[in-house]
C-alpha cells in the first residue's frame, strides 16, 4: 500500500505527457542527430581543418540527451543555464573555420545547422517550463552569427535574416508551452486526487479485512469459553487456567504484536501452562506485516525467536520477560529470566543479531 501515495511535485514531470521516457522519444532524438552528424561529416570531408565543429556537435548532443534525461518540472536551474549557453557556444564552435576560402558563407548546410540544431532543443526547454532561457540562448547565438558576418566583412543584417528562419518553431515552442502546461496542471493535480483516493479506499479496505481477520480469530479463540462463562455453571480449576492462558494470550496479540509474527505465542502459552509469568514488550514501532515506521532487522528478529523461545521452553518458575527496544537504541531486543530466588540471567541482542548474557 506505500505505492499509493499522493504525487509528490517531482512525479508530476511534463516529459510524462509528452512521451519523452518511451523508447520513440529516444529513436527521434537518435535520427535527429544522425542527420546532424551526418552534416557534420560533410563538412569534415570538404574540410578536415574544421575540428571545432566536432566540439559543436558534442555539445549539440549532450544538449538533447540532457533535455530527455535530466528530471524535474520546470528543468532545475543550473541544467537550464547550461542548456542556455550550449546554444551560443556550439555555434562559435561551428563558425570557427566556416567561411573560409572557396566556401560560400551564406551556404546553409556549413553555415545554419549549428543555429538550426540548437534552436529545437530551445523549443523543448519552453514546453519543459522554462520560457525566458531559451529566448535569451536564441538572442545569443543570433548575436554570434552577426559577430562572425561583420569579422568576415559581411553584413550582419544578412547574417540575422538567415537565422530568422528559427524564430517561427521557437514562437510555436513557446505557444505550445503555454497551452500545453496549464493542461498539465490540471492533469496532474486529477491524478494526485486520484491516487490519493484510491490510497484511503485501500487503507479502508485493508483495515476492514485485518479487522474481520481479527474478528475470526477471537471467536475461534474466545467464542467456546465465553459460551462456558455464559452458561452460569462453575468453572473447574482447569478451566480457570486456560481462562488465565487465554487473557495472556489475548494481552500478548494486543501489546506485543510483534511477538505472533517472531511465532513466540506457543512458547509463551507452555510456559504459562508450567506456572511462568511471560511478558512481552513491543517498543520497535514495526509491524507485523513490515510496514511499520523502522522494519525490524532480519538477523535481530531470528536472534529474537531463538533466544527466546529457547529460555521460554527452559523455565519452569520464575518470570520472562522479552522486549524488543526502540529503533534508536544501543541494543535491538533483551530477554530477562528472573528465577523465585532471586537470581537472574539477562541476554542481550545488538542491531547485528550478536547475543550477551550476564548473570
């Protein structure tokens, strides 16, 4: 039941509507960067000496894997500055050697892809939350191109009209932000409305049926005696004793829960039998069906069980008492035998399941 739970804020991620964690997201961002090493390529080939574009494409590439990746709605604040300086830097990098003799500078395979590639990872930044960033990495890496014109001795103004061909997905980036996000909202608060119902509507279906279940129980156990109570006739001296057995018994299920999982209750019920006192304590806070706060340790509950049903099944007089600590404290459970003449054996067991004894 702890997996129904009201969404928390880092569940509810845009990426889930979108389809950015299924495999077709990750076969799109691979054919998108196919093609942007395959220009990459080209490039290489007509001219070796452009290394600093293999810089641009690696940035490219970790800019798309970071956009499918990196979690959290809006994108977390550092991912988002890097993202916003990828774009400028990966297009100094692609224009470092552009333009060289023999290489028209207004040829858009050498020239645009750098601009072209970056601004589709500016496009998902908007619909991942974060709006003002991706228009301030644009500004910047139009501004590189209009640099890199007026050092060749061009016109800037050229420069800024060929990258102004990736305004028009950036705008559609950001008005699909803008309707896409408030739908999200809504999306996810009807889900954490969901899940939450459906989390109380299990918790009472779990406590209706741990509640039935101890119902069977205590009719089973108690019903027959109850009904020889209720008859009016004397009870003979065993039947006072088995009264006695089961009020124990019935005590240990309500304070020592614990104790029926570690399977303590027979030993517990034929010490009794032999005239032992038998207490049990539960301070852990753990379940028995291991959902409480601080589960107990595995090798402490079998050091338990062992060493106590061990002393259980010894004793013929005196008094047990078995207690498991609280989570935090220096030892995880002690077992005590305290015989009528005085004397006493105390046991000890550490949060590794290793067992003390002292007299």
């Amino acid at each position: 039941m702890s997996a129904l739970r009201p969404s928390s804020a880092t569940d509810q991620d845009v990426r889930d509507l979108l389809g950015m964690r299924q495999p077709g997201a990750w076969l799109v961002a691979a054919a998108f960067l196919a093609a942007t090493w395959s220009t990459i390529g080209y490039i290489l080939i007509r001219d070796p000496a452009e290394w600093p574009t293999i810089l641009a494409g690696v940035i490219l590439t970790a800019a798309v894997v970071a956009i499918l990746q990196v979690p959290g709605d809006p994108l977390p604040r550092g991912t988002t500055i890097a993202l916003a300086a990828a774009g400028p830097v990966a297009c100094a990098c692609a224009l470092w050697a552009t333009a060289g003799p023999g290489v028209p500078w207004t040829s858009s395979l050498m020239v645009m892809w750098a601009h072209s590639g970056i601004t589709a990872v500016y496009c998902f930044m908007c619909v991942r939350g974060r709006l003002v960033a991706p228009w301030l990495g644009f500004l910047a890496a139009s501004a590189v191109y209009a640099f890199w014109a007026e050092s060749l001795g061009q016109s800037p103004v050229e420069a800024l009209r060929m990258v102004a061909i990736n305004l028009a997905p950036l705008i559609m980036g950001t008005l699909f932000s803008l309707t896409l996000r408030p739908t999200a909202r809504a999306v996810f608060a009807l889900r954490s409305q969901t899940i939450t119902q459906v989390a109380r509507l299990s918790a009472d279906t779990a406590a209706d049926e741990e509640r039935a279940h101890q119902v069977a129980f205590l009719d089973s156990l108690a019903r027959p005696m109850l009904e020889r109570i209720a008859s009016g006739a004397p009870l003979t001296d065993d039947e006072r004793i088995q009264c006695a057995l089961l009020e124990a018994h019935l005590r240990d299920r309500l304070r020592a829960p614990l104790m029926t999982a570690l399977d303590l209750e027979e030993p517990a019920y034929r010490a009794r039998a032999h005239g032992v006192e038998v207490v049990f304590i539960d301070d852990s806070g753990a379940r028995p069906d291991g959902e409480g706060t601080d589960p107990i340790d595995s090798r402490v509950a079998s050091a338990v069980r062992d060493l106590a049903g061990s002393v259980l099944a010894a004793a013929r007089t005196g008094q047990v008492f078995v207690r498991v600590a609280p989570p935090h404290g220096s030892i995880a459970a002690s077992v005590l035998h305290r015989r009528p003449d005085g004397s006493s054996v105390r046991s000890e067991i550490d949060k590794t399941g290793g067992i003390r004894s002292y007299n």
